[in-house]
C-alpha cells in the first residue's frame, strides 16, 4: 500500500478502510462478481506457498539481472542539512548513504524519503497498483517526493530523509510492515486467502477468506506465537517488479488477488509485489528492512467482513493487531487502553445515563434527559458567542433534489455516501451538509458589497451514509448536528475572516474547554472540482492566516475537501489521542457553481452611459443608450449561443446523463458575472463540528465529570435525615427557579453513603442540610472530589454559583462589553468580582461524619467494617407531586 500523502489523512481514511472497501480502482473498476471463492481448500501451511515461492524466486531472479544492466553513474545525494554526499547510481541504497553518517541512524531508519532531481532511468514507467485501496494516479506518473525501501538502489541525483518510527510517515510503514506479519501468519495457521491489509491509525488489520473457520479470541494466542516466529527470523522484505501476465502466473490460486490484477492493472502494464519469509503479496510499498525491528505484536480483536464490502459476496475474517518497536511501548500501550476502555464514551454514556445507541437505528444516537441537556447546552453555549462575533442564524430544508446536489458537485465527489430516495419520479437526497443550502439563500436577494462580510450560521441535522463497519458510537454516525457556519466575503476580507474563525476556536479548544489540539493544513485532493491556480491562491491565503496567527501547524497533503482546501483541528483527549473536530475551509467553487455573486463599489459602463443620458442629455438620447445596449446585449448572447464549447476552454461544464434516480438529463454550466459584479469567496467554518463527535471527546476526557456550566447534575440537595427534608425541598426550589439543574436526595442512607452516591453520579457539589444549617440559614457546600467548602447564606451560595453559570468569557465578548454603551455604576457591577464566603467549622460532629465516611469508603473497597443500622439495602424513592412541573 502506497504510503504518499497518506499518512495525514487517516481520521477519515481509516473509517473508509474499516467500512466498505473502495471498488473505483486504478484503471478499472473491480467488478463485484458474487462469491467466487467456495471451492477454496483452507488448511494449515498451504501448498500454494512453496508453489507461489518458486515462480516467485524465477521473476525475482529477471529483476536481478535486469538491475545488472542498469547504467552505473555518479549521483549527488543532499542530506536534510545540505550535506552532499556522492554515490553510484542503481547500486548506493539510501541505508548506504545513512551508514555513511552514523551506524545508528542506519539501524534506526525504517525508509527514505526521495525528492529526485533526475533520474537516470524510471524503472517504474508503466507500474500500477493492483491493491484495493489506492490513489488514482496516471500508470508510471512520477512523484515529486517518494518513500523508498532503505535497500532498494537510488535511481539518480536527489535529496534524502530518513524516517523512523518517530516521524508519521515512518510509523505508518511501520505498521504496514506488520501487516505483512499478520498476513503471513493467517496463511501459515489457517490456509487463508489474504485479500486485504493496510494501516490504521492505531494498528493494522487483514481481511482474508478462510472458507467455514472463524478467527475469534481463542485464536489470539497462536496468532502472536506465530508471529513472534516470524519476528525472530529476521524475514528480509524484499520488492519485485513484474508484468500482469507474470503476476496472474504468480496468484493464480487465489481468485481474489486475480480479480484484483485482471481490473487494476492494464493489458501490457506492471505491478509491483512484496516478499517477506514465505509471504508474498501484491503491494506497493515501501516496507522497513526487516521483521526483527518489530519487537511487540499483539492481536487486539476480530470482526467480519464482505470481498469489496459488499454482503453478497463472500464472507471474510477481519484480524486487527498493533505492533510496536519496544517491549515498553507495548506496555504503556496496552495499560493506554484499559483507560480508554474506562473512558468509552459508549460506556460511560449509558453508566450515567447520558446515551446509548439501538441497532434499531444504527448509527444514530438515543439522548436521556441529562445527554439531552449537555447536547442542548453545548448549542447554546455556541449560539451566544456567535451572536457576538456577528453571525446571523439561518434555517434550510433537510431534504433537496439532485439538481442542487449535482450543482453543488457533491453528486460527482460524495454519491455514496448520502441517503438518496426518488420522489414522485424524481431523485432526492438528504443534505450531508449545509453548505448548498446556505448558497441558495444567498442567492435569493441582490447582494452588495456593503452587506459583506455576510455570516450564516446553522445548527442542522445532516445524515451521511456511513458505512455500517465504520461506525463508532458518537465518533461516527449517520445521523448528527453540525456548529455550521459560512462567510460570504470579498478576496480582501480572507485574512480577517479565516483568522476570525480561528480565534473562536482558540477560545473554544483553549480558554472554555482547556484542550490540546494542533492546527493542519489539507492541501488539494486527487478529486477536485475547479482549476488549480485557483486552488493554488486558496492554498497560500490559508498559509498566510497561519503564520500569522503564529501557532503550530503542519501539512497534511492531498486531504482537502473536493471544493478547497482546509484547516483541520484535531484535539487531543486525556489520553493524548487525536480527534479531528474543527475545520475552516476556503471555497472559490461553490460561488461559480451557484453562480453566486454580489454588486461592487465599481459601477459598470453601461450603468454610467444611462446616468449620463438621463442627467445631461434628455429623454431621447437615454432611449437611444437603452436601445444601444439591448441590442449589444441580445448580440452578445446570440454569439454565446452559437460558439461552440470547443472554443471556450476556460469555461466548466458537466453533463449528468439519466440514471437510476434521475429520468432526465442534467447540465451544469458556469455562467459569467454581470456587468459590475463580482464572485464572492466562500469560507466554510465549523468549530466543535459533529456536536455528536465533540461530545464524545469532551466524555471520554472528563469521563462525564462536566465542568459547572454543562453539567446536567450541578448540585445535589443532601438533607441529614428525615426531619430536614422541609427545609431542604425549600432549597430545592429556590435553586431551581435559578436556573440551576438541581436534585434531591430523598434516601433513606446515611449521610457518607449520599455523598458516595452523589461522588459516582458526578454531582458538581453537594448541599448538606443538617440542624445547624436550618438554624442559620445555610447549607453546608462538598465537591464531587471530596472537598470541603464549608457552610454558606444560601443568598451567597446562589452568588457563588452564577458565578460559574458560563463559560469563560471571550476577548471577542469582552471586547464588545467594553466598548456598549453604559454608565460607570452599571460597568462596576458588570465587572465586579462575586463576593461571598465559606464558614469553615471543625465541629465535633463534623469530624465524626469524616470518620463514618473513611468507614464507608473502607467498606466500599472491601475492607471489613462494623453494619451501620442506618444503611437501608435498598435505596427508597418518594415523588413529590409538587414538584413535578420542575422535570
């Protein structure tokens, strides 16, 4: 598997891989035929090994020669500080040229990364990739950069760096090295039928026919026996290049690898195939030097799949693994994922009855009340600091007709995976974003550059046909809500309003929600609407915004929307994985596509012709100018119509030809721009995008312990014992018609027990109310981390916590504040500190409280301790009518 530009792009990539198997491939297309591999035989060590082995070895040994034949020239190799070191053509090997520098950084370097100046000869003219998940690319197209196998011979003068397992690029290899040991394994133990294994993000996977076997936990064990075998042996990984006819010779026992080869590779072409030990498959590369760098394997789980991903054909077994260079990695990896599996969102969701999803509805999550509340809350949360940074909210359909989605370009680049249904004989789909719809209420009045910069906002239900395998709790869904935004603004207001947009995410990532997060830019994709030196301008206005905010970013190529390119902001959780949440992305096709356009502070000719006419000249010469211009217009359109389209390059059009959802044909044409009229760029910004994702980022990192301001559960009323109940439903109203979100403990349990409870169900405080509380008029305020406060006037207490109701204000907020109009005593008060205070009291009868509440931990961990009377089994709930209207 080609590692270009891919190792950037996996958040997206991955869940594609674990999903359904691309079928567009790189000359054809992969044609589902049904299940063609029931007559297989499965069966420990495989004859079709040593056979494969043989003709294998007889193409192996025409590369060798064909190697000898090569011309051996002086080439200068540039090392990353400018070094020039001289080699020899098609015989000095990147792990020559880093042995040169230090034995250790040739141990250490898995590949190379090449950037020629010239070659002497291509011998990858005319290769093609023969895998199932490729980049199209035209057959012997050369790279400007690629990653080369540190024993495979240097083919002319160019730079060089070495990558190890600390660059992204190089752990990717890594990882598809691996791969390669997991797939040899599989054949080894089971006989099976390898049809696909690439990288993941974290980990790997293989998907093989196995015919009636199923791989499940048992087999775990064998599996990395068996790996660690072919660890050990130092297994060599070895590239041959070969022709299709060579490569069908070579596969011929596997019906999936021949499908593979008779589809990708054109008649006369070539494809490359990897060899380590006694595996070999069809890749392209590039791999570390050897097995022994891979010191940690582990099978981490198992799940089914469909050849091409489609369950009509045959069923395969999908084995995932991880791998790492150090025993102690794998260590810290595997203590790594007991935490996660603490922090799934998935089970802390249902643990605190926050979610849970039903194969009823895969891939679209159910709320309970709290979910719904923090759901609700983080919206709100978004929608006042919008208000202040000038966005507008809009409200569009959910549902449109394939006209506007072949307008859009989404039809082309994004068919499969949106829900598409025909409509009274015509085709419809359910909008995967908002952005087309943003456009046609653009479209719907006169725009003026005055009203520029226009902001529209939107919180809207967007559903994506996501593949089944690829669903993940909140972090994939079909179903979810979008912080949508677009800016509808003139080439001179990018600046401003790219670096607007990700000043609001540096105060939402940073200052209210204290994440890590790093900022990548995504330059264009292999598919692409539009021309490049539009794209080109897009690019550098977004690295201009960057450098000027002056945070670190990095490039991630290749992986830009299809419209434009991006900024991508992946957070980082507890755990330091990675999340891509946000994105701000900069859109010149959409305006030409919806034709979009605005009137400019330039008045055209004809306009200023007419104002002459109608001011200086009279009545007859501005119907003359009138009559004038009404034939220039009626001529101009008439040539327009006749000149064939061949005549006018620069100008884009689509033809969508009838299909299964549509009986007509449809034309998309770009139109030209009206006399004093200008196109406006598009920015697409969204900064906790899917509400759905960020939710389960924000869980899993705080493990449902909500900040105060969006926490479901913000105080827990605990009155001591029966007789303070009165009292404490008194508190409980008056906290409530505050606005906080407020419960009472109506148990029966001890005093520690309420705590303990109130402990595990993330409570932000608890209020005791006891008799010196009822005496003073006050409660007496713990945290959920067993923190005493002390006792506060309840007046005090409704003080103390508005002063946490919000999230921390923006500059952006701030800003504005400062600036409104208002007299000095209402900005004191609005400036002003909280004031309030703790009464902390070391009673007698507080510390015998502390004492029965170590006991009750102690008990809770299991550690003997004496049976409280108090402790009822069960835990008994009263409802009070009068405060049902509260729920």
């Amino acid at each position: 598997m080609c590692i270009r530009d891919r190792y950037m792009g996996f958040q997206f990539r991955n869940m594609q891989a674990e999903g359904k198997r691309a079928t567009e491939a790189t000359t054809g297309l992969v044609v589902s035929t049904g299940k063609i591999g029931t007559h297989l035989k499965c069966e420990p060590n495989p004859p079709f090994i040593q056979e494969r082995l043989k003709v294998f070895e007889a193409i192996y040994a025409k590369n060798v020669e064909l190697y000898k034949t090569l011309p051996r020239k002086p080439i200068k190799v540039q090392l990353a500080d400018g070094k020039i070191i001289d080699g020899i053509s098609f015989e000095t090997t990147p792990f020559d040229v880093a042995k040169k520098i230090s034995g250790s950084l040739a141990k250490r370097s898995l590949v190379a990364k090449i950037k020629y100046s010239g070659k002497i000869t291509n011998l990858d003219e005319g290769v093609a990739s023969a895998e199932i998940e490729e980049e199209k690319r035209e057959a012997g197209a050369q790279k400007v950069e690629a990653v080369f196998d540190m024993h495979r011979p240097l083919e002319g003068d160019c730079e060089i760096q070495f990558l190890t397992n600390d660059d992204p690029e190089g752990k990717i290899v890594f990882l598809h090295s691996s791969a390669h040991i997991l797939g040899q394994a599989l054949e080894n133990l089971y006989g099976s039928y390898l049809c696909h294994g690439p990288p993941l993000e974290n980990g790997f996977f293989y998907d093989s026919y196995v015919g009636a076997q199923v791989i499940n936990q048992d087999c775990f064990a064998a599996i990395e026996k068996e790996a660690e075998k072919i660890i050990k042996e130092k297994q060599k990984y070895v590239r041959a290049i070969m022709s299709k006819e060579e490569a069908l010779e070579l596969f011929k026992y596997s019906p999936f690898k021949v499908q593979l080869i008779k589809s990708k590779v054109p008649d006369k072409g070539k494809t490359t195939v990897y060899r380590c030990g006694n595996l070999i498959d069809l890749c392209t590369g590039p791999h570390i030097p050897s097995t022994d760098m891979v010191e940690a394997f582990k099978v981490t789980k198992n799940s089914g799949s469909s050849w091409l991903g489609k369950s009509e054909n045959d069923a395969l077994q999908r084995v995932y693994g991880i791998t790492f260079p150090t025993k102690k990695q794998m260590k810290d990896y595997v203590k790594m994922m007991e935490e996660a599996a603490k922090r799934d969102h998935r089970n802390v969701g249902k643990q605190q009855d926050l979610f849970f999803f039903h194969n009823i509805s895969p891939g679209s999550c159910f709320y309970f009340p709290d979910g719904t509340f923090v759901y609700n809350r983080l919206i709100e949360f978004m929608r006042e600091e919008l208000k202040w940074r000038g966005y507008t909210e809009v409200l569009a359909p959910n549902i449109y007709n394939l006209k506007l989605w072949k307008t859009s370009g989404h039809y082309k680049n994004y068919k499969e995976h949106m829900f598409i249904l025909p409509v009274e004989k015509q085709g419809f789909g359910m909008k995967p974003m908002n952005c087309p719809g943003h456009c046609i209420i653009y479209q719907e009045k006169l725009r003026s550059y005055r009203e520029f910069p226009i902001r529209f906002s939107e919180f809207g239900v967007l559903h994506r046909n996501e593949f089944s395998g690829s669903l993940a709790g909140l972090f994939r869904v079909r179903r979810f809500v979008q912080d949508d935004a677009h800016i509808f603004a003139t080439i001179d207001q990018i600046e401003q309003e790219v670096l607007g947009c990700l000043d609001l995410a540096l105060y939402i990532y940073g200052t209210a929600f204290k994440f890590d997060f790093e900022m990548v830019l995504a330059t264009r994709p292999e598919k692409f609407l539009g021309k490049i030196e539009v794209w080109d301008k897009a690019e550098a206005a977004l690295i201009a915004c960057l450098k000027k905010l002056g945070v670190p970013w990095r490039l991630n190529p290749a992986d830009g929307a299809f419209y434009g390119p991006k900024i991508d902001i992946l957070l980082k959780d507890a755990l330091g994985r990675g999340h891509q949440i946000g994105t701000v992305q900069l859109d010149f096709q959409l305006p030409i596509r919806f034709n979009l356009q605005y009137r400019t502070d330039e008045p055209c000719k004809e306009i200023k012709e007419g104002k002459e006419a109608k001011t200086g000249k009279g009545a007859k010469e501005a119907k003359e100018v009138k009559e004038v211009k009404e034939a220039k217009e009626a001529k101009e359109a008439k040539e327009a119509k006749e000149e064939p389209e061949k005549d006018r390059p620069d100008r884009l059009k689509e033809v969508y030809p009838p299909d299964e959802y549509d009986s007509e044909q449809f034309v998309w044409e770009e139109k030209d721009l009206k006399p004093g009229f200008a196109r406006p760029v598009m920015i697409h910004r969204a900064i906790l995008g899917s509400i759905e994702r960020f939710l389960g980022t924000l869980v899993e990192s705080c493990v449902g312990k909500f900040p105060f301001w969006l926490s479901p559960k913000q105080v827990l009323i605990v009155p001591v014992s029966e007789k303070h109940m009165a009292y404490a439903e008194k508190v409980e109203l008056r906290l409530k018609n505050e606005g906080f979100a407020v419960s009472l403990d109506r148990s029966n349990f001890t005093i520690n027990k309420k705590i303990r409870n109130m402990q595990n169900d993330n409570y932000n405080y608890a209020a005791v109310i006891g008799d010196s509380e009822i005496a003073s008029g006050m409660v007496n305020i713990r945290t959920r981390d067993s923190k005493r406060l002390g006792k506060i006037k309840i007046e005090q207490f409704i003080i103390f916590l508005k002063a946490q109701k919000n999230a921390p204000l923006s500059n952006a907020h701030k800003k504005i504040l400062d600036s409104m109009w208002m007299t000095e005593d209402e900005k004191k008060t609005l400036f002003a500190e909280p004031k309030f205070e703790f009464v902390k009291e070391k009673e007698e009868k507080e510390e015998k409280e502390e004492k029965e509440e170590e006991k009750g931990k102690d008990e809770q961990d299991g550690v003997p301790a004496k049976p409280d009377a108090q402790d009822k089994i069960q835990e008994t709930k009263q409802t009070n009518p009068k405060f049902e209207y509260f729920y």
